[in-house]
RNA sequence: GCCGAAGUGGCGGAACUGGUAGACGCGACAGUCUCAAAAACUGUUGAGGGGCAACUCUCGUGUCGGUUCGAGCCCGACCUUCGGCACCA
C-alpha cells in the first residue's frame, strides 16, 4: 500500500541517520582519488536566507555528485565570525558580539542541516575563535617577518558611519562604503598594511586556473599595469637635496611635447618648489582642494585646475625649460605623483593647457594633419615630428628609441605601474583578531613573540565606536611590557580586517584540529589546493584577491608549496529581491524555512537550481515552486505504487533503455558544467517518460526496475532524501549516496529512426521519419516524393540539394 | 569615456560546433473527480489568417542591414539593461 510523500518526515529521518553514520566525513587515509570541493563560508548574521541556499544547494549536489563518482569528496563549512555587524548588534541589544556570533552560528548551524548538505561538520572553522584567530595572528607575525606587514602614515579611506578605515577594495567606485553606503572621507593615519603590490605582476597571471574571464578581467582591472617609462626632469636648482623630479609616463613617444610639469598638491615637495611670490596663490589652492570631497575630485566631468608653483624644470632630451603647475587632476598615489603635460596628445592635459593658455606642441602627426592647431588631442599613433633626432619615426617605434636613448644617457628608464595599493589591514574597531604588535618607548615597533598567542579579545572592553579601537580604551588590554627589554609598554589597539580570516579558512578545514601550527603540513599536501571553489562575483578584489596573496606569501616564506588557492572557480549569479541582493543589513531577506516545511527541502533545493542558469542569479519568485513539488510527488508516487507489465515488447524495453543511457549522459555532462537547470528539466522528461511507460506496461519488471534504479541515482544528489527514502522502499541497502555513479553506454543512445527535416529554399515543409542509416541519394529520393514538398516545388527546376545527415534535405529551387 | 556580459511566448527559461525556435516548468483556458471548492489528473496554449474537417499558409528570437542553400547563433551599425574600471598620466 502505496503512503504519501511526506518530505518533513524522511527528511529528518535522513539527516539524522547520516549524521550518525557520519556518512560524509572525508578521511584523510580513505583510497579513493581526493577532491576538495568548497562554498564560501558565511557570515553569521543569524538566518539563513534563500540566498544563501542559492549559493550553498547547487555546490552541494555537485560534490554529491563527485562524490557518487569515487572522489573522496571535502566538503567543509564554516562561519566567517568576526566583523562589524557582531559589534553594531552588540552595542544595539547590550550583548557581548562573542555571545551574539555563536547564538547566531548555532542557529545557522540548523538551518543548514535542513537543507540536507554533505557538509563535514566534523571539520567546521570559526574565524572568531581563540585557537582559529591565534594563527591569524602568527600569520601577521610571518608576515611582519618576512618584511610583507608594515605600518605606515598614509591618507586612508575612513567611513564616519562605521567609525574605521577602509582597504581600496571596499569603497565602492561612487566612493561609498561597501558596507553601509556612507560615502568616505580621508585621513591622515598610522596604520599597517600588507605588501600586496610586490605580487601585483604574479597576480596577473592566470596560468593552470580555470577562472571565468569576468573574474579575470576584474582583477586584472584592479591591478591595472601600465607598461611605460620613468623620466627625470632637472630642477633648475636643488631643493631639499633633490635635484630632479621624475615622471611617469606611458608615452614616452611624446616627450618632446611637454609644455608643463604637473605635481600632485600633497606632493611633500610642492612647498619647497613653491616661489615666494607665488606661495598666498599655491596655499591657498591646496587649501581649496582639500575641501573637495574625494567624489568631487575624482569626477571626469570635474574642471582641470590648478596654479603655476614658480618653478622651472628642464626637459633634458631637449633642454626646454619647463613650467611647474600643481592640480589636483594628479594623484599622489599613482606613479610618481609628477606628470609630464603633454596637451597635444592627452586629453587632461590638452584642456588644462587650453584653460591656462600654455603651448600646445604637436609632437605625433595625425593623419592628414597640415600643421596647424588641434581641435582635440591625437591620442593615436603616427610619424614623430619637432622631435630632434626621432623625427620620421612611427611613435610606437620612436617611444622604443626615446627609452634606448634615456636609459643610454641615465635620463629615465623603463618601468611599469600598477594602480593596485597596498591592502590597508587595521581596523579600529573591537571585534576582530587584535594586531599582534607592541610598541615601546625604548624598543620601538615589537612584535609578540609567538608564544605568548593568541593575543586575546579582552571581554570586557567597552564596544562603544569612538573613531578609534575599542581597545585603546581598555587598560588591562593596552598596558603590558616589552618582549624585547621588559620595561612597560602599549600593544597596538587596532585589529585585523575580516578579510585576513578569510585569507585561509580554506587550508584550516583540512587540519581543523591542529594545534602545532595554523595547519599540518601533511595534511594541506593531502588536499590543497581547492579543487573547486563557489561563491559571489562581489568578492572578486576583495577575498578572492586577497586570498591568492596571501597563499603567494605563505608559498614565499615557506609554508606551502603550491602558489595558487582556487584551482576552479565558478561564481553563481545573485539571487535578487525587488532589485538587490538578498542580506540582512538590506533587510530584504526572504527565509527558507516555511517553504521547507511546506514542500521540503529536496523540493526547495531544487527549485532554486530549476530558476535558471546558476551563474546568472535571477529575481526571487516563489510561483514555480509548486510544480517542483508536483514533479517530486509523482517520483514517489510512480516509484511506490508499483509496476505490473500487461504488454512487454523488445522495441518498448529498448526505447526505454535508450532513453535511460541519454538522461544519464546527458544529465553527468549537466552537472559537470554547472548546468543545473537543464539538468532537472531532463531528469523531468525522464520522469514523464516512465509514467507512461507505467500506464502501458509494455517493459518487463527487470526493464522497469532497472529504469526506476537509474532515475534514482540520477536524483541523488539533487534531492539527496528522497533518493534515499525510494532506494530504501525498492529494497536497496543504506545508502544511494555510497553507490557509484550510473555510466552509459554511447551504442545504447542512438536511435534508430530519425526525423529527416525537408526544406524548401530553407524553409521547413515537412518532417519523415525514416531509418537512422538512410544514405543520402535515398533521403534525396525521400525528401523529393513528399507531396508537400512537390506542392513547394512545383515545376521549378532544383538548383541545388544540400544533405545535412542524419538532419535535413534543403531543395533549392 | 574605456572594457565586458546580456536582450527569445503572459512569466522563469531551452535550443550540441549555423540546420525542426519555444525543451522543462509556472501561469492561463477547457475537461475529469466533487454537493461545491481545493488538491490531483487529462488536454490545449508564440501571434495572425484560411478551412466543416484531417489540415494549411504567413509572420516571429531588441532594431536596421549583411554573409549563407539555411541565422536566435556569424559579421557591421545602432537601441536597451546589467557589471567592472575611470582625471591612473
């Protein structure tokens, strides 16, 4: 007697069974070939939402799947624990963001059971915990030691509404904060930062990854290398021991044309080249541009301003003596803070020449050019004129000469620039790893001797932003001694950005328990690196950056052996609701769990893969969710109720098994290529098929079993309980999910007839069905006596017959 | 401004390397069951036209043009949407 498809029950039945058996625990000493299959871990703001089941269910039945296929599959969660959000709902509700963190993570915990993932709990890395966040720390020592962490006083990126500063990578490109939309200021700071820019140019590189060429171009954008020169230009005196200022240029084709010299207004030599007589008129610009808000400068639309400082530099290919300007169209961070105005040939420069009147020299001929006044600069390339010696030279060639030459002469040289900064890491807020650092009147900068790790999060330090760390404020934190010399001391009160946990969670899940290191080395030779890693577009040139950086260093000081993280990397699309990502801070997070309880979790999981394709996201719309529904009570229906054959035949139990070989084939290729969508609209005809054949009984009950057993496979990792619940109740042994991947068999797909397309003048006129072995003279006869086709052609003479075998006959006329 | 991705029924989306456009699902309509409704099941469903009918014709993948026996797919121009970078020298 057939019973209903009651997902709440088996569902819980399942999990806990698995659980128990620790069904997806990897071993590190299990035989099978080893993969390392991971999702991003979350934040643990307290709900899971369908957002986080977009990106979490379609990983999941693709490790399923690698699973079921031999692989000794690793497939870890975790909690990304520490961060602003802990410490706003601490100082909001009054709890401590350790209390309010784990309350949250217990919760998540559940709610990601429910969705019956393969996760390996037993390996399960929270970021905010003293023996995870002890080597975050010993990883900033390395990095201090390895001369990759440094402290430095810079203009950082400060958000008033989160009371911190910023890395570059999380102010978005309207210069607002990634985090709460505040738009950021500047400030002179202290601060520590890791050497990302040494790793600029290896970052670049891509080799022996399959990474999406989105996610390449991103990075690659943010990284930004110009390939160009540098160029002295002599002071005409000597000012602070400096005799020359040098530029940046990608142009070094066009030096002859440099009418004026541009420094940036917070160049520390502006003062010292500044005139007397120009020096109220220089004060009083820098003072203006310091009021423009970071928006406002970097605007395109923004007026080219800027006043002469007085000074006087010598172009020393040419000896023209050249005019110093200060505006704020050039930034001291990029280059060398100097540029060389070229107004002919750069389109800033040629409106900044035009607004202040200075020359305009045509040094790269345009085509069809006569000599006379540009209307625009000629960005392009060309014959060099009023060039001295390169004069004739095409410039690309002539920028070759000029640099030969320069560098022949000691007057600049070839080198290449990268819009990357370094990554600023301090953060002045509570709750995140502390910074391992002391400082010592008589020792200066000490490091904490690794022993004394993890430096601990005081609990009782008050969260209270106040634009500097929380720490600051806490005297049994701040006041300790010197590991150098003993005498009293202050440990540095700022504390990591999140970003540096998530640098190598990922090598943490292989040795959770390990307490000699960050990792067992071993171990991470074991598994490392990931072979296949899901998540977000959004952390393109934050995490995913960042995170191969970080594993460069750790390859360059010792600790690993191999240079990159992510083997694959694919990025699901996001799920959206009215217009923006589902998260919590937006408050438009729509909750699984009643859809759970209504048609359960196999349903809910593959829904979310049915939307569409995984990479593309799309708008939550909960309509379509009960055909997922529908289609997984007619599976248990038409598995349990039974079969009874009434009229068996051979050509029936063959149609059968041909459709069973394709869904298989075509239903592996699905999911090895993330094609999730198409792979359960497949799994659904496969479905419809066997109902029918049910109704007929034209297949024998092996046939029938065997297609029943297959479709269940098949279903596995998609809707992992209820796979198991109808393995069971077919009279399989626990469990579907240890048993092997169903192959097929290519012979067994092919059909034997086909439907022959006939065309005339490549317009369809008729189908016919005819033997998968027709030859072409036969299907031109075929195609020729259809009497469509003849209405079609009528008495015009055929011009031409294409055949497209095993396709289409096309008669053109 | 530069770079990249994408535009297909009422909706989400299929369509392998140029070869039957609209798979699969939602919705809608009709039917079965029911006192009725819901659920479930069955059928129809791109638009327009012709025919009593089996059927048949025309149009149709953002717009315009091109290549080809044949274009959703390739090429050119444009429109729209989304994403990245942007005074980066």
């Amino acid at each position: 007697m057939a019973s209903n498809y009651v997902p709440a029950e088996i569902e819980k039945k399942w999990q806990q069974r698995w659980s128990a058996e620790g069904l997806y625990e990897a071993k590190d000493d299990d035989p099978r070939p080893r993969r390392y299959e991971l999702t991003m871990f979350p934040y643990p703001s307290g709900d899971l939402h369908i957002g986080h089941w977009y990106a979490m269910a379609p990983s999941d039945v693709h490790a399923r799947f690698k699973r079921m296929q031999g692989y000794n599959v690793l497939h870890p969660m975790g909690f990304d624990a520490f961060g602003l959000p802990a410490e706003n709902a601490a100082i909001k509700h009054g709890v401590h963001p350790y209390i309010w963190t784990m309350r949250n993570i217990e919760q998540m915990r559940a709610q990601l059971r429910s969705m019956g993932s393969m996760y390996d709990w037993s390996r399960e890395v929270v970021s905010c915990q003293p023996e995870y966040y002890r080597w975050t720390q010993w990883f900033f020592l390395k990095f201090y030691e390895a001369g990759l962490a440094y402290r430095a006083e810079a203009p950082v990126n400060w958000c008033p509404s989160c009371q911190t500063v910023l890395a570059n990578e999380q102010v978005l490109a309207n210069g607002e904060c990634e985090r709460c939309g505040t738009p950021v200021t500047r400030k002179e700071l202290a601060q520590w930062f890791f050497r990302i820019t040494k790793y600029a140019d290896e970052l670049l590189s891509y080799d022996g990854l399959d990474w999406s060429e989105r996610l390449m171009t991103i990075q690659r954008n943010w990284i930004g290398r110009s390939v160009g020169a540098e160029i002295a230009f002599r002071l005409e005196r000597e000012v602070a021991g400096v005799r020359e200022l040098r530029v940046f240029t990608t142009r070094p084709d066009t030096i002859f044309g440099v009418t004026f010299v541009v420094i940036a207004p917070e160049h520390p030599l502006v003062a010292h080249l500044t005139t007397p007589e120009r020096k109220a008129e220089v004060e009083q610009y820098i003072a203006w541009t310091r009021r423009q808000s970071e928006i406002e400068r970097q605007s395109t639309e923004h007026e080219k301003t800027g006043v002469f400082i007085g000074s006087y530099v010598i172009n020393q290919l040419n000896g023209a003596r050249v005019p110093i300007w200060t505006s704020d169209y050039v930034l001291l961070s990029y280059g060398t803070g100097v540029v060389m105005g070229v107004p002919a040939h750069d389109t800033r420069d040629f409106e900044f020449a035009k607004r202040y009147g200075v020359d305009i020299k045509v040094v790269v001929a345009p085509p069809d050019w006569s000599g006379g006044e540009l209307a625009e600069a000629y960005l392009g390339h060309g014959t060099m004129v009023n060039s001295g010696q390169f004069n004739g030279l095409p410039s690309q060639q002539g920028a070759e000469a000029i640099c030969d030459f320069m560098e022949q002469k000691g007057l600049g040289k070839r080198t290449v620039t990268y819009r990357i900064r370094d990554w600023l890491v301090s953060r002045q807020r509570y709750w995140g790893a502390p910074i391992p650092m002391v400082y010592c009147d008589r020792c200066g900068i000490v490091p904490v001797p690794e022993k004394d790790l993890p430096v601990l999060l005081p609990p009782d330090a008050e969260f209270k932003p106040t634009g500097e760390s929380p720490l600051k404020y806490c005297a049994s934190f701040v006041n300790t001694t010197c590991p150098a010399c003993g005498g009293p001391a202050r440990r540095e009160t700022d504390t990591m950005d999140t970003f540096m946990c998530s640098n190598w969670y990922f090598i943490r899940y292989t040795s959770p328990g390990y307490d000699k290191g960050p990792f067992d080395p071993e171990k991470v030779r074991m598994w490392m690196p990931v072979n296949l890693y899901t998540g977000g577009i959004e952390h393109a040139v934050l995490h995913l950056l960042y995170s191969r950086f970080f594993v460069k260093a750790l390859r360059d000081i010792g600790l690993v052996k191999f240079s990159e993280p992510f083997i694959k990397m694919f990025n699901q699309g996001p799920i959206v609701q009215g217009k923006h990502k589902m998260s919590k801070s937006r408050g438009n997070v729509v909750a699984p769990d009643q859809y759970v309880a209504e048609v359960g979790a196999d349903a809910v999981r593959a829904y979310l893969m049915f939307i569409g394709p995984w990479d593309q996201g799309g708008e939550w719309n909960d309509s379509g969710l009960v055909g997922m529904s529908r289609w997984l009570n007619r599976v248990w229906n038409m598995v349990t109720e039974g079969y009874q054959p009434s009229a068996v035949g051979t050509e029936e139990e063959k149609a059968l098994r041909r459709m069973a070989h394709t869904s298989i084939k075509r239903v592996t290729q699905d999911l090895e290529a993330f094609r999730f969508n198409t792979m359960l609209a497949r799994l659904m005809e496969l479905t419809n098929y066997l109902g029918d054949v049910q109704e007929a009984g034209t297949v024998s009950v092996q046939a029938w079993d065997e297609a029943v057993e297959r479709l269940l496979l098949l279903l596995a990792p998609s809707t992992p309980h209820l796979a198991e619940e109808l393995w069971e109740r077919t009279g399989h042994a626990f469990s579907i999910h240890n048993r092997q991947w169903p192959g097929w068999d290519e012979e067994l797909t092919r059909e034997d007839e086909i439907t022959l397309v006939v065309q005339v003048n490549g317009k369809l006129r008729d189908r016919v069905t005819v033997s998968a072995s027709i030859t072409e003279a036969e299907a031109r006869e075929v195609a020729l006596g259809r009497e469509r086709v003849r209405a079609h052609v009528g008495n015009k003479q055929v011009r031409r017959l294409v055949y497209v075998p095993g396709k289409l006959v096309n008669i053109v006329v």
